[in-house]
C-alpha cells in the first residue's frame, strides 16, 4: 500500500452526560466534554477523541487550546497530504512543545483510518494479541459505606481489580474498611496529585493493607519526589500524570520512582510513544496497564486494543460503558463480562459511530477539506 491520503476532517466537541457525579481530588464531573475527531480519506474514516479537558484540573491541556491548535496549526498540515505509516506524521507533530494530548488525538484517529485501509484490526497493526483484556474499576469519592456497597457489588461482577480514589481526610480509613471486607482482593488507590512528602507518614500507614500500588501520590510533573517517597514505603509506587513521554518513563525507572505505569495513549501522545513506553517498562520488568479518563466508545475502544499489548499485565480501567452513559455515541456494546472485556471484533479500532444519536449530543462541528 502506498500510504492513505486524509482528504477531510471532521471535528466535533461532543457533550454525553454521566449517569451520575464522578468525583476525584480535583473536582466532580457531571458530564464528559471532549473534542472528537474523524478522518476521511480512499473510502475511509478513522475515529479518535481526545482526553484533553474544559480546564487544566487533570494536565494542563484545555479543550480551547487543543481545538486551536487542531484548527489553526495540526490540521492545516495533513489534509490534501498522503501518509505511509502513522509514523510518517511524527515530523508535523513533534516539533512543537507539549501538547501530547492533542496530538495524540491525530495521530490515533490516522492509525483506525490506516488499520482500516489495511483491512486490520488495530491490535494487529501495533502488535498485540488476544480477544479479551483483564479489566478493574476506579470508583470515585463517596462516604465509606457507598464505596463498600459499590466494591461488593462490582466485585460479585467479575471486576479483577478494584481502584479508590483518594484524597487528604477521605484515604486511610476508606482503605481499611474495604480490606477488612476483602482480604485477598487486588486492590490500589489513585490520589491524582493530592499529597506532598509531607505526608510520607500516611503513605507508610497505607503499606500494611497489602495494595498493589498507589497512583500518583505527589505532584503531576514529580519523578524525584516519587523516587524520595519510594523508599520509604513498601507499597509500589504507579506513576500516570507524571508519564507523558517516554524520556519521563526512562527517567522514573532508573531512578526507581516508579514500579508500575499506566499508560494512557491519549496522554502520551498516541501509538507511537505508548508503545515505546510499554517496551521501555518491559526490559525495566515493569509492569503497566491502562488507564481510563471516562472516554465514550471511540476512546474505549482504543484503550482496549492497546491494552492487548504483552506487557499490559494488569487490569486496566476499561470497564463497562454503561457504569457512565444512559447511552454511548457507538453503536456497539462494550460491556465487560467476568472481568474481562471482549476486544472489539473488525478493522481498526471496531466500533462505528451512532450517528443519529451522535447529533443529539454535538455542541460543535467544522469540517476541513483540501
């Protein structure tokens, strides 16, 4: 195949509700707000949509600034111009500082637009294998008794994991009710940044209830303050926010300030540095796994191919769309079941947009053409 010409694009800000209030350490989301992208070209479409957000609570990314950038600098430059590998597109994406998530929004959609033309699945096209993943749940900040109740009742599902997010007044407690009911259950927690080594003795009190990790414990763009808390706590240290590129992966695992990953490819920039970032943890033996940002079908379904890579040992966060939506903007069901969650079954990613219902839940809409 000569490469795949992207002949128009097609960018939407979409707004789907939640089926309930999703709290973290920084903030309550009522409703999930992302750009989505699609990419035509010989036939084709590719899908993407990014996992910047309406403001920088999570990175420092913003939807008004990723959209600008999409408009008015990245895709100005690949439309009308044919592509040999999504690779190929690095030249137009890399010279410019940050913004991974953005990229990452383009480079993703041309490898579901490539893995088409292909005749692909995109699992195929990056490597992986396998038609289920392993999959846990992140379960935001509640009272105690409601996280208890939503761990049994995620647990009696399958759920091979379970993940609380944290924060300072609402973390040593929490954890020690959900062991004492579960002993043997794997389980983490995610503190998305909300802590300082001024709390090293509360990390220490969270090592005697045997977790498989805590996320994130320090600041979002930490690796020496992670490496300072590493050892003086038991528990393994997993670094998300801190990971955008692989340079940052090599620095934290030389200097052991991270012994798990969670690979997110719409943080890091896209296939591309995911996949370096998978192998660099591999010949480190670290382990990694996928992390979710409530993403609607197209982003699952990305996280679930990329998730088929050999070194994605752990659950990843690609539970059931319907714990989030009354209704998703695919067709198709992704939906787990005993824990696991089937790989989507065609070319690229393996999903195809519900269009009608996709128009219901549109704020915005630009094409751009040669």
């Amino acid at each position: 195949m000569r490469g795949i010409k992207i002949e128009e694009a097609e960018l939407r800000i979409v707004r789907l509700p939640l089926l309930k209030p999703f709290t973290i350490s920084t903030g309550t989301m009522h409703d999930k707000i992302f750009p989505l992208l699609i990419l035509r070209g010989e036939g084709f479409e590719g899908y993407a949509e990014s996992v910047v957000d309406p403001v920088p609570d999570y990175l420092d990314e913003t939807i008004a600034g990723g959209m600008m950038l999409l408009r008015d600098v990245f895709l100005p430059q690949v439309i009308g111009k044919r592509f040999e590998h999504p690779a190929a597109l690095d030249p137009i994406l890399t010279p410019w500082r940050g913004h991974y998530m953005t990229k990452a929004v383009i480079e993703m959609a041309f490898y579901d637009l490539y893995a088409k033309a292909l005749n692909q699945p995109l699992k195929t096209l990056i490597g992986g294998s396998g038609d289920r993943v392993n999959v846990g749940v992140s379960l935001g900040i509640m009272p105690l008794e409601e996280t208890l109740a939503k761990t049994d009742d995620h647990l009696a599902q399958g759920y091979k994991r379970i993940k609380l997010k944290i924060m300072p007044g609402h973390d040593v407690k929490l954890v020690e009710l959900v062991r004492q009911h579960h002993p043997a259950i794997a389980l983490s927690v995610d503190a998305n940044s909300s802590y300082t080594l001024a709390d090293i003795n509360l990390m220490r009190a969270l090592d005697c209830f045997r977790m498989d990790y805590i996320e994130q414990p320090l600041a979002h763009d930490d690796l020496h303050d992670h490496a300072t808390l590493q050892k003086e706590i038991i528990t393994p240290l997993c670094l998300d926010e801190s990971i955008r590129t692989a340079a940052h992966a090599r620095k934290a695992l030389q200097t052991d300030a991270t012994r798990v990953i969670n690979i997110k490819v719409g943080r890091v920039g896209g296939y591309g540095e995911a996949i370096r970032i998978h192998d660099l943890a591999e010949s480190f033996s670290v382990p990694v796994w996928c992390g979710g940002m409530l993403e609607s079908g197209i982003g699952r379904a990305h996280n679930i191919h990329l998730s088929t890579l050999r070194n994605f040992k752990k659950p990843g966060d690609t539970s059931s769309a319907s714990r989030y939506f009354p209704r998703d903007i695919i067709h198709e069901k992704l939906e787990t079941e005993n824990g696991t969650m089937a790989v989507p079954q065609g070319t690229g990613i393996g999903v195809s947009l519900d269009w009608d219902f996709l128009e219901t839940v549109t704020l915005s809409k630009e094409i751009f053409k040669a």
